[in-house]
C-alpha cells in the first residue's frame, strides 16, 4: 500500500474512531433518538428568535444544561463533519461582518442630513393646480393650494415616499444601514455578510448505524443496578485466551459469595433479518469470557438459523426495542433465577465443604494428637509445635460446635 493510501486509511480510521466516541455523548444519543422516534424524513429546522438570532429548538432539547446558539451550530458542524447528519439550504440571510450575527435591525437615514428620523408616507398631487403633498394635508378632502375638492379624476397617489423630520426632505429611496445588537456594528447593507442558515438530517446511508449506536439500554441498566449490579455501558472484557479487547453493548458484574457473577448484553439492527453471523461474533466474544448470562437483543427480526444457533449454545435472544417491558421482565427473571440457582450452589458447596473439613480434622487428631495431661492452672497442655497446636484448637472449637 502506497503512502497516499496508508494516509486515508489512518485518516479514516481516526473519523471512526472519533464518531464512535461521539455516539456515547448523552446530546447525540438524545437527538438522534428523537429523529429516528420521528421517522426518517424528520429535519432539524431552525427557528428565529429576535434576541438570539437562528435557533435549533430540537438541538437546545437534546441538551441537559443551557446551550447558545453557536454552541448548537458547533454540535451540528460535528455530526456532519462525521457523517451522521446531513446539511442541506434552508434560506440566505445578512449578518454582521463583524461578529455574524444575525440579531440585527434596519434603520432608514435621510440621504441630505444623515439622520434617521425618518417617516413612511404616501405624496397626493391635486392634478389641477399642481399641488403635491401628503395625503394627511388634504383636509377635508380639499386641496390644500386651491382649496377645490378632490375628485376621481383630478388627484392621483404618487405612491410611497419617505419625510425627513430633521430637515423635511423628501425621498424615495433613503439610505438603510443595519445596526447588530450583538456588538453594536453598525454597516450599510453593501458591507453585510451573507450568512447561510442550514438545515439537517439524518445521513440515510449511516440508518442502520444510527439505529443500533442509540438504541436505549437504560432501563435494562436501572434494572441491573437496582439488582446491586455494577454495570458498564458500553463494557469491555479482555479474552482469557487472546487477550484481546472484547466489546459488548453492556456488561454488568456483581459479586455472589466472594464470586463474580457476570452478564454480557450485545445486540443488532439491521434493514432486513438479522443473520446467524451476528450471534457467531457474540459466540466467540462469550467463549473468551467467564459469563453466566449471555444476552443478545435483535432490534428487529432475527434469522431462524440464528435462532438456533442462540438457543443450542444457551444464549437468552430477545428480540424487539430494549425499552419494552417483556424484554426488561425477561432478562430480570433470567437473572433471578440464575442467581437463586448459584447462590443454592453455593451454599450445598459449602456445607459439604465444612462436613469433608471436620472429616478431616477428627483424622488429623486421631492420628497426631498425642493424648496430654490435665492441669488445673491451664487445663489443657497445648502441643509446642505451632502447626499441631492450631489443628488441636479447631478441632476443639468444632466438638463444641457439634
């Protein structure tokens, strides 16, 4: 491979990389959720508000804390530098050329003294005599020169005009400058920016991605850690064999006496069936691990074949949302049988151990413990070696236990 090509594929890889950290942030997970909740063709439009200029109400209800505008534009830029939105036009606006805003006013100034003390009225020429004023000066509806009445065809309205108050100039085309309410520039209409204002939506080609990065396993972790589960989302476990990195959608671990009980959780969206491929990947990731409850979620239909494949290697497979009830009751009832069922274990393990040590502790007396003599001061004559004497004081504590 020649550099150019090992460049783009380090290039690639790090966008990769860096998208995939960018799924975990709780912002991206909350927005796109709603997106996909809302149906593909759901956009993110912006809204204007006189005193922020152009929001994304969609954007600003994504985050957990107040977010400004050129924080919610900074967010968009980087779902889409990273491929999982998409930009398209919205609309052309001015903006200040020194801060960008577009939190802007217009202000009309008379052209001859520069003020801006400036009115909209409409001019009235009373055709007869030539008179040409504004409307309002033709009281009663007689001209204001001549005093004779105006008639349907002796007057006519020379359309919108603008009156300088300052020095009572008329115009028709004053000049209109902008004023930015953000850092107070002022500039002429030639001297504005334009500002392109975006919308966004999901990248089509990244759907399947999408769906399966942020898909909601929060209630299946609520459930786990109100079962006294420590549980890691996404979770990662070294391979016993390989030691490698193995990944999971959730792995959650609690101790049972003085032993580690583990679940594995990993799951799969896909635009038609998922396939037995999918639970092979997860075959192999488990049988690298100690786990006593592999879980593998099928967002939508899984394949007949995989199916198989789940149920003779004793993998839980669920399929529909992580958010249903069903499959939260099922995984818990998985979990609390499995650690009734280890705990019993445990316990008849442990009752057999205590029988086969007391056992061994009557042989061990019986054949090394040489019978001593009786004192009143101490009772027992304790063996000097140390190793006998410790045997001699179990043994002793378990006849009176017996």
């Amino acid at each position: 491979m020649d550099e150019k090509n090992v460049e783009k594929s380090r290039e690639k890889q790090q966008t990769d990389d860096e998208r995939a950290k960018v799924y975990l942030e709780p912002e991206t997970q909350n927005l796109l959720r709603e997106l996909i909740k809302n149906g593909d063709n759901t956009q993110i439009i912006p809204t204007y508000d006189p005193n922020l200029g152009f929001v994304y109400k969609k954007v600003e209800q994504a985050f957990e804390h107040e977010t400004s505008p050129e924080q919610m534009i900074d967010f968009l830029n980087k779902l889409t530098e990273l491929d999982i939105l998409k930009r398209t036009f919205f609309e052309m606006v001015a903006a200040c050329p020194k801060c960008e805003s577009t939190t802007l006013t217009s202000h009309y100034y008379c052209p001859k003294c520069k003020n801006n003390n400036m009115i909209k009225t409409s001019l009235t020429e009373h055709i007869p005599c030539g008179f040409i004023d504004e409307k309002i000066k033709f009281k009663n509806n007689k001209c204001p020169r001549c005093g004779e009445n105006l008639e349907e065809n002796n007057y006519r309205n020379m359309g919108r005009w603008y009156l300088c108050r300052n020095c009572e100039e008329k115009t028709v085309k004053p000049n209109l400058k902008f004023h930015c309410r953000k850092c107070n520039n002022e500039f002429s209409i030639e001297e504005s920016k334009l500002l392109e204002i975006s919308k966004f939506s999901l990248n089509p080609t990244r759907k399947t991605e999408i769906k399966r990065r942020v898909a909601s396993f929060e209630k299946i972790r609520k459930m786990l850690e109100m079962l006294d589960f420590v549980v890691e989302q996404p979770g990662m476990i070294y391979g016993q064999k390989s030691e490698m990195q193995l990944h999971f959608t959730l792995v959650a671990r609690r101790m049972i006496e003085e032993e580690e009980f583990v679940i594995t959780l990993d799951h799969a969206v896909k635009e038609t069936e998922i396939k037995s491929s999918e639970i092979i990947l997860y075959l192999y990731k488990t049988s690298e691990v100690k786990v006593d409850i592999p879980i593998f979620i099928g967002i939508n239909k899984v394949s007949d074949e995989a199916k198989k494949i789940a149920k003779g290697n004793q993998i839980l497979l669920l399929e529909g949302s992580p958010e249903i009830k069903e499959i939260i009751d099922r995984i818990k009832a998985e979990v609390d049988l499995k650690i009734a069922s280890k705990s019993k274990h445990l316990d008849v393990s442990l009752e057999e151990e205590t029988k086969i040590n007391k056992k061994k502790r009557k042989a061990e007396y019986k054949s090394e413990i040489k019978p001593q003599l009786f004192n009143t001061v101490t009772g027992i004559h304790q063996p000097k070696n140390t190793e006998k004497r410790n045997r001699f004081g179990r043994f002793m504590k378990s006849l009176k236990k017996e």
